[in-house]
C-alpha cells in the first residue's frame, strides 16, 4: 500500500505509530531539507528512509532543481518490493502524488494505478510522470495524468 501525504501528516503519523513501521520517501526542497517541524526526526523513525531533494515544477529550469530522471529512478529502486510505503512531499499533492503514479504503475498498469490518485485532493507533477514513462516504457501514463489534471480542474471549478 502506498500513503500520499504532506511533511505535516507524515511527522504525526511516525510520531503516532511504532517506530520503523513505514518506509518514507520524504520528498523536499532542496534549499531547506527540514523545514517543517519534526522532520528532521523522520529517518530514525521510519523503517527505511529515501530523501529526494527536487522544487515542484513541471519544466527544465536553469534556475530550480526539477525532479531529474535519477530521482525518478531512486524512488523506484527504493519501492521495490515495500509495502507500508509512504510518500510525502511540502503539501502532498503534486511531487508525492506523481512519485507514487509512477511506483504503482510499475506495479500494476498505469490506467489501474489512477486509483491512488484522489481528483479533489492529488494534482500529479507532470515531470515526474514523463520520465517515469520513459522509465517503465509505458508512454501512456502521461496522456492518463494529463486526463486526470482535466478531470481535477473540472472538479475544483465546481467546487467554486
């Protein structure tokens, strides 16, 4: 099972729970690491700890570390063969639900690995997807999350 959550929840949840229950994949800015409170605790309290250090955008930058093909593939190297994982990112929505996208798709199909992804809730880094795509040489995951995206601001329009 794979849990998509902010730095936040994540902290309460280890904090809450037995210590090395759940492996982490904690990503974060690569400016400040531990910028919220008790994350600086989190790799002695998970039972494995993968730390990935990339900004939220969904473009080549010159001036923003961008999540890089290499971080796509430390994550899935880590997640191999993990259940109780859990991947966290600042708000939980964009970094962490892409990662976790591109983990169940090497999992399961990418059309049957959308149902991790809550249309209210995940907005997938887009990034993250393509090189996952190209990892797992399964180019229609990024048509499926470009879907998704669709389907997620048709949502939030509604909400207003």
């Amino acid at each position: 099972m794979i849990q998509i959550m902010s730095q936040r929840s994540v902290v309460n949840l280890l904090e809450a729970d037995p210590p090395k229950t759940h492996h982490l994949i904690f990503i974060t800015s690569p400016d400040d690491p531990f910028a919220f409170k008790g994350t600086i605790g989190l790799p002695a309290l998970a039972k494995s700890f993968l730390m990935l250090g990339f900004h939220d955008i969904s473009f080549e930058s010159d001036s923003h570390i961008g999540p890089s093909q290499d971080a796509v593939t430390a994550a899935l190297k880590f997640a191999e063969d993990k259940e109780d994982l859990v991947v966290c990112c600042h708000a939980g929505i964009s970094r962490s639900s892409g990662t976790s996208y591109v983990i169940q798709s090497q999992r399961t199909n990418p059309k049957d690995a959308l149902s991790i992804l809550d249309v209210n809730r995940h907005f997938p880094n887009i990034l993250i997807v393509k090189h996952g795509s190209v990892i797992l040489g399964k180019p229609e995951m990024v048509e499926l999350i470009r879907d998704f995206h669709r389907r997620a601001n048709e949502a939030q329009e509604q909400e207003l």
